[in-house]
C-alpha cells in the first residue's frame, strides 16, 4: 500500500495551480469567519485551487518567513510566488475572481 509522501510548505507552494494560503491563528475571531468563507470557495472552485491552511503558533518560522503580522492573511501562490496577498476577512466572491485572475 502506497502511502502518501509528506511534502513541505515550500514544496507544496510550488504548484502550477494556485495556491491559497490561509494564516490563521485558533484565538482569532475574524479567523473563523474565513473558514465558512473558504470552505465555500473550494465548494465552487473544486480542483482548480488547493487551499492550505497555516495555524501562525504552531509554524512560526513559516509566518516570519512571509512576515506575517496580522491574521487572518491571505497568500496566493502560484509556481512558488506570491501573486496576491491580503490581511483580514475576504468575501468568497472577492477570492474567486482573484484566483481566476491568476489561474
């Protein structure tokens, strides 16, 4: 039985496919408001987008790296880049044309 390789963040980023980086942190009010939000955009994207979510207390060296400061953020990555990147509570509407953009 084959089992899934585990990949790092920088690996996973590096897809032709966007990707949609939520950081997030368990305490936070305006965080749970994204997660519906989110659960909503993969509803109606499917497969065209992957969605990772990065809790900022337990990957630190991941939030300093993208010097996170504020939470919820959002990052776009595309082949490893940041195409697109914005703090607080995002409408899904607002995300989709966003990812279409930059699909």
């Amino acid at each position: 039985m084959a089992t899934k390789e585990k990949r790092t963040f920088s690996e996973m980023i590096k897809s032709d496919k966007p990707v949609l980086v939520d950081f997030f942190a368990e305490w936070c009010g305006p965080c749970k408001t994204m997660k519906p939000i989110l659960e909503e955009l993969k509803t109606k994207m499917g497969d065209k987008i992957t969605i990772l979510k990065v809790d900022v207390d337990e990957s630190p060296l991941v939030s300093s790296a993208y010097h996170i400061q504020g939470v919820p953020t959002l990052i776009l990555f595309k082949n490893g880049n940041i195409v697109w990147r914005q703090a607080g509570v995002v409408p899904s509407h607002y995300l989709e044309n966003v990812i279409l953009q930059n699909s």
